[in-house]
C-alpha cells in the first residue's frame, strides 16, 4: 500500500510540475498530504511536514541571503567590472561565452557543493547572457551538466555510497576518473554545440551592435532610485568582503547561512548607510528570496511526508522485490544506464542508505563485486540527476536564480544530463569497471 501511494505521489508531483498544471509549491505540499491522508496517517503528517521543512531550515537560510547578498552587490556596481572583463575576453561570441561557463562551474564544483556552484557561477554570468540576447536555459543546462559530472569524492553521493558499504572512498573513486574524464569531455562537446547554436540564434535575431550593448539590469538593479558612492575603495571593500565570504564558505570555516547573512549587512551597511535605502533594498530584492524561500519551504514538506511516513522505504523495497530473475550479474551496468532518473523517484538518503546496499547484496550473490554498484550509483544518482530532481533544493537554486521555469529546466537540461550518464556507463562498462 504504501509503495502504491509513493508511486502515486512522485507521479503526480513530476505530471503537475512539467506539465505546468499548477506552482511546483502547491504539487510539492498538495500532493503528498492529500496520499499522506488517504493512507491513514491523519494529524501525524503535520509533524512529517514540520521535520522535513527543519531539516532545510539552514539551505533555506543561505538561499534566502545569498539572494539578497548578490543583489545588494548587484545594485552597488560589484558585477559590472566583472561583466565587462568578461566581454572583453570572451568576446560578443556566444560559443565562446557557453564554454567560459561550463569552464567556471566546474571550477567553483570543486569544493563539492552544488549549491556554492550555482550560486557563485549564475548571478556572474546572467548580466552577460541577457546582454547578449542569449538563452537562460542554456546558462542553466551547462551550468547543471558541469555540477553533475564532477562528482569528487568528497561531495555527498561519494561519501554516502562508501558510508553506505563499508568501502574506502578512494576505493569507489579512482577506478572512475578515466570515466569522469569521458564526461567532462562530453560535457565541454555539448557546451561548444550549444554554444554554436548560440551564435546561430542570435546572428538571427540581428543583434548587430552588441559590441555596444550593456548588460541588461537584473531583478533588483537600482535603476535611476538610490544613488550611491561608486568611488574605487568602495569598490575595492565589495570585492574583498565577496572573496571572504565566499572563500570561508567553500573552506567550511563558516556556515553558508550565517557567512550570506553577515555579508548581506555589512553589504547593506557599507553601500546603503542610511536606513531608508537600506529599507528599499531589501524590498527590492523581497520577492525573489521568497519565492525561492517558498518552494524550498514546500520541497522539505514533500521530502518530510515521503520519508516520515515510510512511503519511499516501501517504494525501494519494492523496486527490488521486482527485479527479473538474472538480473544480478548485470545489474551494475542495468543500475548505470537508469541511475540518472532514479534521481527523480528517491532523495540520497532514501536510495544510498536504503536501495543501494540491497542491490549491493544481489549483486554480491550473483558472484559480483559490491563496489561495482556503489560505481554505478556515481554515473547518475544524486550526481548527473541531481539539478533537475525536485527532490533536491539545488534544482530550485538552478531555476530561481537563471529564472528558467521549473518545466522548461528539466525539458531542456535533461536530456543532456541523461545523455552524459549513459555515455560514462557504457565507458565503464568498455574500460572493463562495470561487468557486461
């Protein structure tokens, strides 16, 4: 029964959502309370939704001031250098613009947070793209496809698959470096198509003084209201409080929530000293950090129902009850090819924790070796998947801050993401480090 209603539920949250039939805040708190109450649990899914939505609170935090943060930045002029650093080396060249992207997201990954990622890469290039006419989807996608493939052995699916098995870290990773190479390589190919199809679109569009052109203002920018001091020490100050904010978040030196939070008021104090403009800021930046603050809001109700009421427990046990007769010797390279969407039916937890080591033990009385699924795993779930699941608050990090439907994101970027899982499956499985 409580399989049936996690099927049930993650179907009619994924139908409503990218068939835009309603907000993702209300398929992401409706849907589940209503199969949470058809399935006897009453009241108790008020306390599933109160631990779900607590477990986000700090992620909620950091989303809500990092918006702020940047958008105070924004409106003191941070960015503007930036941007025109960027025309000048990159050029009015969209190509070359797409691959700077994919380039700088897999730098900023390299702390192994996909958040930090997303944050840092998308509000520095969005100015550019929209000076250029180009497609936001496009930022998103390359942006999503870098984060997915560098799954290090310090970012979370890593670490969970070796907690998971009992199996060093290490042990899991380095086999699959030749494997992330493939897909770093495929993930520069698509960015340099994309980029192409750039250049293609917006040749099209006429766009012949771009050269001239200046970055569109972004939600926010100060336009003609509050004037403030734009002298070079000011300036200077913006930069170094970024670096540090950003340099001791990627350390770990400081939560992401409190270095947001203290960087936005020393921000606010620096560039807007009195009250009034400090006042019109935050209400300038207002709406956005709410509705991304909303649906993250809703995402850990969802999260909250499905695990406090046992239904993806029940929906992972029953995947495996089902797996065809034979299908232990070939289930790494079966678990590869579909690792990427099992991102959409299970959160890390429910899956490293609960399915994986279970297909580990099949695989293990088939006469294989257990790390070979822990391997599989790293090809797709929670690691490629991860951008467009809404399972993870990343994906509205992605969508909020480029400003890309939650729909169009995974109509677009998907198809990329899946693409790179299989082409790293059949790499390890042609490298010899998933069993055919």
């Amino acid at each position: 029964m409580l399989a049936f209603l996690a099927i049930l539920t993650l179907l009619f949250v994924l139908a409503v959502i990218l068939l835009d039939l309603a907000s993702p805040v209300v398929a992401l708190v409706a849907v589940p309370v209503i199969t949470a109450l058809l399935g006897g649990f009453g009241l108790q899914t008020s306390k599933f939704v109160i631990a779900g939505i607590t477990s986000l609170a700090p992620i909620i935090a950091m989303f809500i001031f990092s918006i702020m943060y940047f958008g105070v930045m924004t409106d003191a002029g941070l960015l503007k250098p930036l941007v025109s650093y960027l025309l000048r080396s990159v050029g009015n060249r969209p190509s070359r613009i797409v691959l700077a992207s994919a380039a700088l997201a897999l730098l900023v990954h390299l702390d192994g947070s996909g958040a930090v990622c997303f944050i840092v890469v998308i509000p520095t290039l969005l100015p550019l793209y929209d000076a250029l006419h180009m497609d936001r989807r496009v930022l998103a996608c390359v942006s999503s496809l870098a984060a997915g493939v560098n799954f290090l052995p310090w970012t979370g699916p890593s670490l969970r698959a070796s907690a998971a098995l009992h199996i060093p870290v290490m042990d899991i990773f380095r086999p699959l470096l030749p494997v992330q190479l493939i897909g770093l390589v495929f993930v520069f190919g698509v960015a340099t198509w994309l980029g192409r199809r750039e250049d293609r679109r917006v040749a099209a569009l006429g766009a012949g003084t771009i050269e001239k052109s200046t970055p569109a203002p972004a939600p926010g920018i100060v336009e003609g209201g509050i004037k403030h001091n734009g002298s070079s020490a000011r300036y200077a100050l913006n930069a170094i409080l970024t670096i540090v904010v950003l340099g001791t978040m990627i350390a770990g030196w400081v939560n992401p929530a409190v270095a947001f939070l203290l960087g936005t008021v020393i921000a606010l104090v620096v560039n807007f000293p009195r009250s009034s403009d400090q006042r019109a800021r935050i209400e300038a930046h207002a709406r956005a950090a709410i509705l991304m603050a909303s649906t993250l809001i809703a995402a850990g109700a969802f999260t909250g129902i499905m695990t406090g009421s046992g239904m993806l427990k029940a929906l992972a046990q029953a995947t495996v009850s089902h797996l065809p007769p034979g299908a232990g010797a070939h289930l790494p390279v079966i678990l590869g090819l579909v690792a990427m969407p099992l991102s959409l039916l299970f959160d890390p937890d429910s899956y490293y924790f609960g399915v994986m080591p279970v297909l580990a033990e099949v695989t293990r009385s088939a006469g294989g070796l257990p790390i070979t699924i822990a391997q599989a795993s790293l090809l797709g779930m929670m690691t490629t998947g991860f951008p467009i699941s809404p399972l993870t608050p990343a994906t509205f990090l992605v969508t909020g801050l480029s400003g890309v439907d939650l729909a169009a994101h995974q109509k677009f970027t998907g198809p990329f993401l899946f693409a790179a899982s299989v082409v790293m499956c059949i790499s390890a499985a042609l490298l010899g480090i998933l069993p055919l």
